[in-house]
C-alpha cells in the first residue's frame, strides 16, 4: 500500500487533522508538548496570536493554513475586520467553524477550502498574513512562502510560526518521525527559513525562536 503524501494526508485523513488539533487549540496540553517536545515556551505562540485583537478597523487578514482556528482566539466579538480562515483539509475547516461560532467570532470569518501553494486570491488582497504551526506541515515550504509575499499588500505583515530543524538531537529525531508519518512535511534550519521569506521578498524578516519554534514577522 503506498504511503500518503504530506499533502494528502492533511487533506484527506480526518484522524490526523483531527488529534493534531485537539492538541494544539489547547493551552495547557501545548505548553506541556511544547516544553518536553520542542523545548519552547508556547505561551509565545499565544502572545502571538493574541495580537490580532489589536487589528486597526477594516485590517483584511488571510490565517492560512488556519487548522482548527486556533488562532480565532485573538479575535475579539464585533471586531471590524475582513478575515478570512483558509485550510486545504475540510475537517480542520469544519472544526475552524465551529471554533468561531464558540468564540462568537463567526460573523467576522470566512472560510475558504484552499492550496496554500496556489491561493484564489489577487495580488495584494491581505493586510496581514498569519500562518500558525503550518508551515512545518508543507513539502514545498519555499513555495508557499511566494505563496503569501503574492497576496500580502505592499507594506503589509506575515506573522508566523513554525518548528525548525537544527536545535537538538531530540526536536530533530521527534522531526524525522513526524515527517516519515506523512505529518510533517520539509523542516528547515532558521538560517534555511530565513532564506526562504527573503527569497520570496519579505525585506524585513525577524525571527525569535524558544527551543525549535520559531516566530516570525516579515514584511
């Protein structure tokens, strides 16, 4: 039987899309996998998130790929902006609904079935991109970077994280399992994410990183 691609195995496979995210839309479990796993500190993660909250009236935001909706969270009820949730697996996008509906956010977000490597939308759609522990998850990282730089507008922000490779001998052994699961996808070094945003024409790239998960802003 041959083994599922990255690609398809976030498509199609609704146990895998479905654990991932019980674990990541939880605070508490993900500090802890965080911690033993990856050596981070996730509460940076949700810091992250929590800015959107933030967004100037009428900001269009593209979260893709969105998961879950974990990071529907920073969004506050009523507030003035066009965002729009997009995901290539329909259960993420189901269990991204229902997140919203939870955070009484359903009627800011729009939700769109989408391959991050070629998005529907026009150049320069998005004031701000948000792509949270997804971009681990793709076999053509790079690609989906140009991807995002393509629909960000002029002076417009990427806000990012993502696992590296390169931190230890345990993230990097926990990243080669994942990867033959068909769960992970290509996990590149900082020095390789950094390349990456440039390459795609992020001039302004800063990365942090806690243990192997790196947060980046780029514009």
């Amino acid at each position: 039987m041959a083994v599922p691609t990255t690609r398809e195995r976030w498509e199609r496979d609704r146990l895998v899309a479905t654990a991932y995210d019980l674990v990541v839309e939880r605070e508490a479990p993900v500090r802890a996998a965080g911690k033993a796993l990856w050596g981070c500190d996730t509460r940076e993660l949700f810091r992250a998130i929590d800015r959107i909250g933030s967004a100037p009236p009428g900001t269009r935001v593209l979260d893709v790929p969105c998961g879950g909706g974990v990071a529907l969270r920073g969004l506050r009820p009523g507030q003035d902006v066009d965002y729009v949730a997009a995901d290539l697996s329909p259960t993420m996008l189901a269990r991204a609904e229902a997140m919203a509906r939870r955070r009484g956010v359903a009627d800011r977000v729009r939700l769109e079935q989408v391959d991050i490597a070629a998005l529907p939308f026009d150049d320069g759609a998005f004031d701000l991109v948000q792509s949270y522990n997804g971009l681990h998850c793709l076999a053509e990282p790079a690609d989906a970077l140009v991807e995002l730089r393509r629909v960000l507008r002029p002076g417009g922000e990427l806000r990012m994280t993502c696992v590296i490779a390169g931190v230890g001998v345990r993230q990097d052994a926990a990243i080669r399992t994942l990867r033959r699961l068909g769960i992970f996808g290509v996990v590149g070094t900082a020095r390789d994410l950094e390349w990456w945003l440039r390459s795609a024409g992020f001039g302004a790239v800063t990365i942090r990183r806690t243990g192997a998960l790196a947060l980046v802003d780029a514009g």
